[in-house]
C-alpha cells in the first residue's frame, strides 16, 4: 500500500500546514503504519527541512535538519508517511493555537473558535480527516487542550518514555512527546510505535477503576463538569470498571500546585530561549511578548517548588489508585473560546485548564484526552490520568472509548495507492 498525500485544497481547508502537502518523508514499506500518512508539529526536525517553531525570525535562523527527529524516525520506520509540517504558537508558549504570524488553524467544529495550542495544527489537521494521526508536544496541556477543543483523541506520554532528539525545547522538565488521532484505534497504533510496545488486546479489562477527582473537575465551568461526570459514568460502564469519587488535593492545594508549575516553567523557559530571545530581539505577538517577559523576569529561588509538587502528587496517587486504575477529570475548563473572547476572559480559562493540566506535566504521567462530551454542541475531553509508564493502560482505555464516541468508527490503514 501506497501513501496518499493529501491535496493541496483540502490542506488549505484546515489551515493546519505550514509546509506541505508533500511527501516530505516516505515510511518504510512494511510495519504497524504502513501505507498512513502524518503531519509533524513545527518543533520536530525532518530531514531537508528547516524548522520555525511557530516564529518566522526562528524560521530565518534556522539550519536545514540534516536528519529526523528520533519520534519521527521511528513512524517513518514504522511505514508512516510525513506528507506536512502544522503550526504551532510561537516557540509553543500557549495554550490558544492563535499565532499572529501564521494565522489560526481552522476548529472544524465552529471556525469562530480556536483550536488550542501549541499543536494547533496537528489537532486541526486530525479533527478535519487531513491525516488519521499526527505528532505533537505536551509541556502543560498542548497536545490534551487541543483534543479537547476540536473533539478528537490525544495522549501525553509519560515524561521521558519517548526520546526528544530533535525536538525544539520549551521546558525540558515537563515536555513530553504527545500524538493526536481521530480514534482511539489510530491513537493506540501510532503511539505504541513510539513507545516501542506491542499490542496487549485484554488490557482495557485490567482497569478496575475510575477515579473522578471531583475538586479537580470543580475547576471546569459546571456545564462541563457535568458533561465530563456523565461521561465517566458511560465509560465506566463500557470498559466494566467501578466509579468512585476523591478529592485529590482540595483547591488551597491544587492553586499551590497550579503556583509550582509556573515558578518551575518561566524560569526554565528563559533558560532555553532567553539567550535567543535577548541577541535576536524576535518579532512576537503581544500574548507571546507578555508571557516571555514574565519568564525573563521570573525568581529563580522557587523552581523546586515543582519537585516538591510532584513528590505530594505521586504520594497522593499511590494512596487512591489501586493498580491499574485511573484519575479522571475534564481535559480542559470549557469548550473552545471564541477567537476573539476578550483577554480577562481567556486569562480565567487558561489559569482554570493549567490547575488542571499542571498535575500530569509536574509529576510526568501520561494522561489521555478522550472526545466523550460535549457542551452546547462543542466537544469537551475527559482526561484521564495514570501512574508513570500506565501510557499503554490509556491507550487500551481510549481504544475502548471508541465504542462510545458518536458518528467515529475505528479506521483502517488506507487502502488507496498514489
């Protein structure tokens, strides 16, 4: 079987591409992805190609990649075909996929809202029917807030699992490598390559329960806090697992949490780019320019804060999850905000998504956005959340959720030749 690229209009369609359609690297000719095509965020090395990061001045100062980025390499060697580069927000610094330089890739589900960040481009390029899977980043929510926003499947890796040779940093202390798919089959199949795991069919039966941290769920807007309970409810049921109900920390803690996060990221962003940042004098848009100059300004003395917060945390699963269940709340506090919802607004929903995102990047688990509610016509993930290295448990879980999602059947490898 051969690839597919897709065509240029479709492409154009999603506004998801910065580079392509094109076949940009041809997979191998047998393997679990044989015969699929992919995209790959804007932070990942292809080879020929030259890397923007969401930022044209970073684009300018870029080399051409001489090889793959290590996750690339090992879809490639898989059979997958990379047939385009998506967008990303600038140096992936949000949580919005609104990039002024490059345009905001289409949410397919309302154009007038946005499609998440900063692997907008993946989840649009996926959630159009582009490509079945793509690659993304997850430093504090930027492969799950796209998921959920334009109702598809995504999953953040555990820290470390997956190599990042090749891959732009942000915050090297909670990037992860993260894939987006259409189902929970496709998002199974692509990322086990990754993981470099076989299949284990029965898995999804080992998940004796779901645990709903319902003062984690609090920080959701309620209409979505009830949509996402439901949900578990109705996956619960499907993968024959009990449904309890825990405080995880309580809000005085999940804000302190929320507080070690940002004195562990702004820092470690500056460490990575604050060099560049200073002998370039790059062009930014005003959210990216703001946030940059809080990290330049950001104290130094607070960043153990976040190896204080992740050792409360792994204490606190070892004390509520028995093994191999899973923590769930929502993936993010609503549905996707319209594009231009005023700053105070946005300012609430990205504060009240990161308390929520910022458990599983300071403590390095893997979490799994799956498309199961919705909101007024707009989908919202349930995120689930497992103990470091549970990725394949999620996996199999969202594979199970494919049962549950309306209008999705499991897709095949394509069967059509170029």
């Amino acid at each position: 079987m051969s690839a597919v690229v897709p065509s240029a209009e479709a492409a154009a369609a999603t506004g998801a591409l910065r580079v392509g359609p094109a076949m940009l690297a041809r997979g191998a000719a047998t393997g679990p992805l044989a015969g699929t095509v992919t995209v790959t965020k804007d932070l990942f090395d292809v080879a020929g190609q030259r890397i923007a990061a969401g930022n044209p001045d970073w684009l300018a100062d870029a080399e051409v990649a001489t090889r793959n980025a290590a996750a690339v390499q090992r879809w490639v060697d898989a059979g997958a075909s990379v047939v385009g580069i998506s967008h990303t927000d600038e140096l992936a610094f949000s949580l919005s996929g609104t990039n002024v330089h490059y345009g905001t890739p289409r949410n397919p589900h309302d154009p007038d809202r946005i499609p998440g960040g900063s692997s907008s481009g993946s989840a649009a390029a996926v959630a159009a029917g582009l490509v079945d899977y793509a690659l993304a980043t997850d430093t504090g929510g930027s492969t799950r807030v796209p998921a959920s926003y334009c109702g598809i499947f995504g999953i953040r890796t555990t820290h470390g699992r997956v190599p990042t040779a090749g891959l732009v940093p942000l915050v090297p202390r909670f990037d992860t490598v993260g894939v987006l798919a259409a189902t929970g089959e496709d998002l199974e199949r692509a990322t086990r390559v990754l993981l470099g795991s076989a299949p284990t069919p029965d898995v999804a039966r080992a998940v004796p329960r779901i645990v709903l941290a319902r003062d984690v769920l609090a920080l959701a807007d309620p209409d979505t806090a009830d949509a996402v309970a439901a949900a578990v409810d109705r996956l619960a049921e499907q993968l024959g697992a009990e449904r309890t109900l825990v405080d995880l920390a309580g809000p005085e803690t999940l804000g302190r949490w929320r507080s070690a996060f940002m004195a562990r990221q702004l820092p470690e962003i500056w460490r990575t780019h604050g060099a560049w940042v200073t002998a370039r004098e790059p062009s930014f848009g005003p959210g990216i320019t703001a946030r940059m100059n809080d990290a330049r300004n950001a104290p130094t003395d607070a960043m153990h804060l976040a190896d204080e917060a992740r050792d409360e945390i792994l204490a606190r699963l070892a004390e509520i999850l028995p093994q191999g269940a899973v923590l769930a709340f929502a993936a993010a506090s609503g549905p996707a905000p319209l594009i231009d919802l005023d700053a105070a607004a946005k300012g609430s929903l990205r504060g009240r998504t990161i308390a929520m995102t910022c458990i599983a990047g300071l403590a390095g688990l893997p979490a799994v956005s799956l498309p199961l509610a919705e909101v007024d016509g707009l989908p919202v993930g349930v995120c689930l959340v497992g103990r470091p290295g549970d990725d394949e448990l999620l996996l199999a879980a969202a594979r199970s959720a494919d049962a549950l999602t309306r209008g999705r059947a499991s897709s095949a490898v394509p069967a059509a030749t170029a």
